[in-house]
C-alpha cells in the first residue's frame, strides 16, 4: 500500500511497543506536522482518536481494514478538497 501513496503522503513510525504508550508521540507530531488525515489500523483507532484529542486537531480520521481497496476508497472519501 505504502507504494501506491502520493510522495505528499507522510508515514509516521512512533518506535514505540505498545499501543497504549504511542498516544502521546502520535499527539506531538500529530501537533507538530498539522495533517489533514490521519489513517490508522482499525485495531487501535482508539489511540488515533486520543492523540487528535490531545493534540486538538481537527484532522480526519480513518479506520484501515486489510482490504486495500476498501482502505483506498476511505482515504479518498475523507480526504478534503482544494480547488
């Protein structure tokens, strides 16, 4: 997938564990960087949804299955239009 992605799409890697101590590392560069979408696996979506709390952002946020296509449909139907 990560193949297929815009070169303006960022990948973050947290070096973290555990997903219950990444919330507040997802929040700084969540801070720091300003996205407009944040995709996350589905399985931790909870941790996306804290860190953009913290982080008072008002980006989108996107739940990823392990069906590509689907998840390609959903970052596409989240991510805002400029014109």
């Amino acid at each position: 997938m990560r193949a297929a992605l815009a070169p303006s799409v960022g990948q973050i890697d947290l070096a973290k564990r555990h997903a219950a101590t990444s919330a507040l590392a997802l929040a700084r560069v969540v801070s720091e960087r300003q996205p407009a979408l944040l995709a996350i696996p589905q399985h931790v979506v909870w941790v996306g949804r804290l860190a953009l709390m913290l982080a008072r952002s008002d980006a989108r946020l996107v739940a990823l299955t392990d069906d590509v296509e689907i998840d390609f449909a959903a970052i596409r139907a989240a991510t805002p239009r400029w014109d």
